[in-house]
C-alpha cells in the first residue's frame, strides 16, 4: 500500500497529537492503561490488586533534541540520557513509571515511583529491588508506605548481568517473574510455578 493511502486511513498529525496531550493531562491515558492491566489479570483469574511488585530502572540514550534540564550522564551505564524507574507487578506488567534525568540514582528515583505505586495499587506491600536501590530507601519505604523493599542479590558465581529465561541478557528492567524467583508463588497476583535466576542459557 502507498504511503498516501495509509495517511488517508488516519486522522491529521495535528489532531492526533493534540488528542494524545489532552489525554494525558486528564488522565485518561493512565485510566486506559490501568483498565487494559485489570483486564488481563482477571481473564487469568488473578486478583487485581497486586500484593507484590518490582521496582528497576534503565538508562536510555537521549535524542538530540532533549533538552540539557532534563537528561543527565549515567556514569555506571556511560549513557547520556533520561531514567525511567518502574514499578511491575510480579509478571511484569506496568503498576507506575516516573522518567528523570539519566544520572539519578535508582535509590532517590525510588521513593516517588514507589510512592506512585502505594498512591495506585495501596494493596502492594512487597516490592523487589536490585542493589541500588539499597540503603536509606529500605526503611523510609517500609515506615512511609508500609512496603517491604527486599534487595536481591546475585547467586555467588553468577555473571554481573541478569539472565531471565525467554528474554536474554538484561540491561533493563526485568519481568517480574524474573527478578521474584522462587518467591513469586507467594503474592496474588503471581503465577504458581518457580522460575530462578540464571547465570545464562
């Protein structure tokens, strides 16, 4: 098909665009979203408020035309770029998102997307994190928000990176089912088999 008759099938740039902006000041796009998760976890006959979570980030290269106020330098990841800290259920599906600056630490980006999180899901009271987010963030989560943030750590003998079985190498946040390991049997909102980290196929 042409490029002209694909453009005939949709409305005008403009239209949409400024459709998608007032969907998101409103909030109608959150709604959607969280209607299409609640949706997917009751046709699998799970309850739809999720009792645990995770929380990672990933560094992203920022476009030439992000602005210097809001990307920063990832030293550990040597990215220049923007954040984005999220918070999934335990088979990764979306509970909150906040997107700063690239060189935030996991640690101070944690707080407000676990406060997003505790604000939209207030059932989530366990939550899996990796080393950076260890430190002051365990206890001010637990005595503000009533989370457990339990911090994982890497199997003795494993790789520096997170192998997840079906997905690969991980430089990104993980699903949860992943990073939950053994303990994702445990939550409502979880599926029932084990599936341990791995140091690779």
């Amino acid at each position: 098909m042409r490029v002209a008759d694909d453009a005939a099938r949709f409305p005008a740039l403009d239209t949409v665009y400024w459709n998608f902006q007032r969907w998101n000041e409103d909030g109608t796009t959150d709604r959607l979203h969280d209607a299409l998760r609640d949706a997917v976890w009751q046709a699998a006959g799970r309850n739809t408020a999720a009792s645990a979570g995770i929380v990672d980030s990933q560094s992203v290269k920022g476009a030439d035309t992000v602005g210097s106020d809001s990307r920063g330098y990832d030293a550990g990841k040597k990215v220049n770029g923007r954040k984005r800290h999220i918070v999934t259920d335990t088979t990764g599906l979306l509970v909150a998102v906040l997107v700063t600056a690239a060189s935030l630490q996991d640690r101070d980006g944690g707080r407000p997307v676990l406060e997003r999180s505790g604000a939209k899901m207030p059932s989530l009271v366990r939550v899996w994190a990796d080393g950076g987010h260890a430190g002051k963030l365990v206890e001010t989560v637990r005595d503000l928000l009533g989370i457990t943030l339990d911090i994982v750590k890497k199997p003795e003998g494993t790789t520096p990176s997170r192998y997840c079985p079906g997905v690969g190498w991980l430089n990104a946040p993980c699903p949860g089912w992943c990073a939950a390991g053994a303990w994702a049997g445990t939550t409502s909102a979880s599926r029932a088999t084990r599936r341990p980290w791995s140091s690779g196929p």
